[in-house]
C-alpha cells in the first residue's frame, strides 16, 4: 500500500528486551503492539544473546516491519553493562539485516528529545508523553519500561523521516542554503 510503513523498535538488554511496533499511513501514526522479551531466567550469557536472536527474528517475521529502530547503548560507568548492552544491540541489528530490515540507530539523548523536547528526560516523562501521543490510558502499558523506550525508539524514527534534510550533511550554512534554495527565504534589502 503506498504512503504505509511500519517501524519496529527495539530497547535492547540482556534481562529485558523492549520492542513496539508502530504503522504510519499517510504520515499518520498508530500503536501497533509493545511487549518485552523476559531473558531473566537465562542464566548463560551466549545462550541469552541465541535467544535474543530468535525472538527478535520472530517479530521481524511476525509484523513484518519494513524498518527498524534501535535505541544505542548509552555510556555510562559500568563498562561491563555496556558491553552486554552492545552484545544484545549487535544480535538485534544482525538479526534484521538477516531477514534485509533496514536498521536506524537512536542514542537515548535523541529519543528523548524527540518525545520530550529534553534529552534528559526520564523514563516516566517519556511514557507520560507516549500515552498522550497513542492515547493509551495506564492499565494498557506493560509493567517494564523497556517496552514504552521500544516505542519510543520507533516513534523517534517516525519524527526524524518528517523532518526534511534529514540524512544530508552541510558544511555550514552556506552549503546548506545552496543545497535547499526553494526553501529559505532570505529578506528583500
């Protein structure tokens, strides 16, 4: 159908895995599914990151996204955190490229302020602002954050495709205005 697409987003972790789902119409945008993958009683750390790539291969199967969006791990100080962040990351990103998914990569700080306006924004303003966008009430959210950060990831993607210019780079504001002249106004003297 022209004018559709859907976007999976993924909040990748080794304990819980977020993922939501959203379709875009005609740029507008609707929930799909959110969920999370409980990884918790796995104790083996090779396994884990096997079932990972199962189950998000699953989902890609099953809503057949066209696009994925997966949030970036962030650094922080525990350096052991990060490298299984970016473990689980790098089997999400191989898993969609498996089935020819084209793969956007979000660091937290932009989802943030894609939702919010504040690229510090804490979990709970995101989900806040991802109710009143889906018009979800309280009961209907999972019990994990991962999967409204899922969400968000994907809903990130969403904003950045509408905002024009996005993909290009400029070396300063000249190239850019040589690049995009039917869109800037420049006043008559």
């Amino acid at each position: 159908m022209k004018g559709y697409k859907r976007v999976m987003g993924i909040d990748p972790g080794t304990n819980l895995l977020g993922y939501g789902v959203i379709d875009v119409v005609n740029g507008r945008v609707t929930l799909n599914t959110m969920g999370v993958i409980d990884l918790r009683k796995c104790e083996d750390p090779h396994l884990k990151l096997g079932r990972i790539f199962e189950r998000v291969s699953g989902l890609i199967h099953s809503f057949e996204p066209s696009e994925l969006a997966v949030e970036a791990p962030f650094y922080g100080k525990n350096v052991q955190s990060m490298l299984k962040l970016g473990r689980a990351q790098g089997v999400v990103i191989a898993a969609a490229v498996s089935q020819g998914i084209t793969v956007h990569e979000y660091a937290p700080t932009k989802i943030k302020m894609a939702l919010t306006g504040n690229g510090a924004a804490s979990k709970e303003q995101v989900s806040n602002m991802l109710q009143k966008i889906f018009h979800l009430n309280a009961d209907s959210l999972v019990p994990y954050m991962d999967a409204t950060d899922a969400l968000a990831a994907a809903y990130c993607h969403f904003m950045q495709a509408k905002v024009p210019g996005q993909g290009h780079k400029y070396t300063d504001w000249s190239d850019f205005v040589k690049k995009n002249g039917a869109r800037v106004h420049t006043p008559e003297k």
